[in-house]
C-alpha cells in the first residue's frame, strides 16, 4: 500500500470539494480549480476527509494512488492557503520591479524584460532585498511561471550574476588562470 495515498486528506473549513466519479472540484477563498483524476482510484467523501483506494495491484495504479493523493492535497492546500516561490535577483544593476501588475526585469539586457501574471498569478517585488514573489493557488502554475523567470537570465557559475530559487546554490567556477602562465 502507497504510504502516501493511504493517508486521509482532512478539508479545512471554508473549503468546499465536489466528488463527480473521478473529476473533482474543488473551491475555496483563494480561488477554485477542477481536475480529472484517474478513473482507477477510487476518491471518497467521509466526514470531512478524502480517502483513496485503488483497484488493482498493476504497477501504473500503484503509482498513481499516491501521486493522486498528492495533488488532490495540493489542490485543497492551494484554494485555502496559497502557494509562493521566492525568486533572488543577483548582479550589478540588476533589479525587478513592478510595472502595474506585470513585472519588469532589468537584468542586463538592452531592454526590461516585462512578464504579464497569467490569472490566479500575481507578482510582488522588495527592492531593498532584491526579491521577486510568485503567488498564487496552482502549485504547477506558480512553479512554472517562478522557472520561465528564472530563464529570463539564469544564475551564471563564474560570478554567480542572474535570477535564482531563494536558497538555489550555485556552483562556482575559478576563472581564468591568469596571464603569465604559458
């Protein structure tokens, strides 16, 4: 048995999930999202709690009781709380801000970068930290927004310069070795 798909998923309050055999619903104060899981997990509705069986012991089910369970956690965890990624902006003269609700990015190029937020996304920066916030209810969403910025001018190894994960390591490069060495 999946150790993680054998785990109840307790429904805060202020949340409301929605069973149509195996697409689900789900609504909460930060946003609502729908998803169609596979049909050979079972999902049920109990006392406050969804719990997730599977059919058989074939290696595709086994695999997906768990990741189902995963997701549907996340889904709820994200319509109730949210989620957010923390991007850094290093380099000299390197900065993002906002530019209403899109982001500009100043990261070297001839021109700002500007990034529109999809809905359900939103943008925050902190000049003094040099931070930029991902925010937004769909774990996948967010995540793949936060990785196209990081792409805009990802984190070089020689002097570290460009846009990294808050707690990203980078690893470092000696550079050249130096003129007189022939």
């Amino acid at each position: 048995m999946s150790r993680i798909g054998r785990l109840p998923i307790d429904i805060p309050n202020g949340v409301q999930v929605n069973l149509n055999g195996s697409d689900v619903s789900v609504k909460g104060p930060k946003g609502e999202m729908k998803r169609l899981f596979s049909s050979s997990i079972g999902i049920t509705l109990e006392n406050n709690q969804l719990s997730f069986t599977r059919n058989s012991e074939n290696p595709a089910d086994r695999a997906m009781h768990g990741t189902t369970r995963a997701v549907l956690a996340n889904m709820i965890h994200g319509v109730s709380k949210g989620f957010e990624v923390v991007l850094e902006v290093e380099g000299v003269g390197y900065r993002a801000e906002m530019d209403g609700k899109n982001l500009a990015l100043f990261v070297g190029y001839s021109h700002p970068v500007k990034m529109e937020p999809p809905a359900g996304v939103s943008f925050e920066t902190d000049a003094k930290t040099r931070s930029i916030k991902v925010l937004g209810f769909d774990k996948e969403l967010v995540g793949q927004i936060a990785a196209n910025i990081r792409k805009v001018r990802p984190p070089e190894p020689y002097h570290g310069k460009g846009i990294r994960y808050r707690g990203e390591k980078i690893r470092r490069k000696a550079g050249k070795a130096g003129k007189g060495a022939k």
